[in-house]
C-alpha cells in the first residue's frame, strides 16, 4: 500500500528530472547532425549547434547594440583616470634616453639609426652653414679689428702708420676670403662637431631637456591628456565603426568549435540550467502526488 503511494510520486519525478536532464543535453548534443539512409534524424544536431550562425548574430547584435554602445566606450576612453594613466605612461617614457626610444621603434635597426643621425648630422651642418654664409664677417672684420689691433698695440708711434684706411685695405681681402671659405668648405668643418654632440646627446633623456627648456612636467601632463581626449572625441564615430563589436562577437562566436561553445554556455549558466533539471524532478513529483488524489 505505501509503495502504491510512493511510486507514483517517485515515477514521476525521476521522469521529469530525465526529461529536463535529456532536453538541456539536447542543446548541445549531438554536435553534429545524424543521418540514417540519407535522412536526417529530427533534433540532430543539437538547437545550439544548430543554430549557431543565428546565435552569433543575435549576441553580436546585443553586446554591440545595447550593452557595449558609443557613450560606453567614450565615456571610458575619455574619462580623467585613463586619460591620466595615459599621459602618465607617455611621460615615463620621457626619462629613457634618447637612443633607447629610437631603438624601440618597429621596424627601426641599429643601422637606420646610424643613417638616420648622419642626415640629421649634414642637415644641421649645412643649416648653420648656410645662416654663416649670410653673415657679412667681411664688414665685420674690417669695421671691429683696427680698433682690436690698436688697443692690443698701445703704441702711439705704431698706430702713426697703422691707420684705419691701412688696417681695412689689409683686412678687407682678408675678410673676403674668409667669406668664400665659410661659403665653400663650412658645412665639412661643421658637420663633424654636430655628429659628435649628436653622439653625445644619446643618453641624454627627454625629461632631461625638459628640464633644461624649464618645462612644467604638471603641464605637460595636462597638454597630453587635453590632445588625447581631442583624439579620442574626434575619431570617436570612425573608432566605433572600426572596432564593429557585434561582427567581433559574432566571428568570435562562429569560430568556436560546438565543444567550445558548450563549455561556455555552462560557465555562464551551469547552475540555472541544474536548476531547470531538478525543477523537472520537483514538477514531476508534485504530478504524481496529485495523480494519487485526482
């Protein structure tokens, strides 16, 4: 008599609990469709496998539309905090020396640099070279070097012959020559002592000349946080579109493999879809205590 009234009970709860366990594994399984005779058999594969292009869209759709919008990412990307971790990145960067930062840079060898310093090199010799060819040393020499001559000189009976009209009708050739000599070979003479103080400046560090140029590193601070939140706020539309998260979680989505899949959804929902089996035990144990009744 008390197995009558446990049975049914029992039954029905062991069925309902298979029923759910058989309808969560018929999510995921089988991975792949089953075909017997060239027919496919119903529910193969399982509604997740199946229906993963669908899926993919749906949650790349989702996450690019609703929870990861433009005001999300603007909001992060041009908040004070990152803005500030930024420019507080860059300005480490200020304290390595100047060959260091070269050499970091992709795609950049040890011999580009060396090539890349030796332009620089003849490019500031030839600027100073030129800026000296302009220089009128030929007036110069004439105008200030009498009076240097006969002040050094301090002779009275000398300076009676060394007249100005003497001294500048000497030094004035000279003064010439001097000028078509800067003219001609001034960059060569140059170009070495500006390689040689570029050399000496490698380890010579950003923060370093800052220092010199008494530049605020609180303000420069600010200046890069201002000009990447202006980036940021300027390309925002074009980064959006770049970044097209719901074609990213879709591809992401499309990409995994049916077991993947599987293992993902049960991190998210292992114990809602545990829920859903042992509710199918319950549901189907309260059927039978009514079937004993009705």
């Amino acid at each position: 008599m008390i197995i009558k009234y446990i049975a049914a009970p029992v039954i029905g709860a062991v069925i309902g609990y298979f029923t759910n366990f058989i309808a969560v594994k018929m999510l995921f399984h089988p991975k792949k469709e089953i075909r017997v005779l060239g027919h496919r058999l119903p529910f193969t594969p399982g509604a997740i496998p199946k229906g993963k292009p669908q899926l993919a869209r749906s949650v790349g759709n989702a996450v690019g539309n609703n929870l990861i919008t433009k005001a999300d990412i603007e909001e992060k990307l041009l908040s004070d905090d990152l803005a500030g971790k930024i420019a507080d990145m860059v300005l480490a960067q200020f304290s390595l020396p100047i060959n260091s930062l070269l050499s970091e840079l992709p795609g950049v060898s040890a011999e580009d640099i060396e090539s890349k310093k030796e332009n620089v090199s003849q490019a500031i010799a030839r600027y100073i070279s030129e800026a000296l060819s302009k220089v009128d040393f030929a007036g110069i020499i004439v105008e200030k070097v009498p009076g240097i001559i006969k002040a050094k000189l301090n002779n009275p009976m000398i300076e009676m012959f060394l007249t100005d009209e003497l001294l500048q009708s000497v030094l004035a050739p000279v003064g010439d020559e001097l000028q078509a000599y800067i003219a001609e070979h001034g960059e060569e003479f140059i170009a070495p002592y500006v390689a040689q103080k570029l050399s000496d400046s490698e380890n010579i560090s950003l923060a370093d000349i800052m220092e010199q140029l008494s530049i605020d590193g609180i303000q420069l601070r600010s200046v890069i946080m201002a000009l990447y939140k202006k980036a940021v706020a300027g390309c925002s539309d074009e980064l959006m579109k770049w970044l097209d998260l719901s074609s990213i979680v879709e591809d992401k989505i499309n990409a995994m493999s049916a077991d993947e899949l599987e293992a993902l959804v049960m991190s998210v929902m292992k114990k809602e879809l545990n829920t859903i089996v042992n509710l199918g035990a319950l549901i189907g144990f309260v059927l039978g205590l009514l079937n004993l009744f009705f």
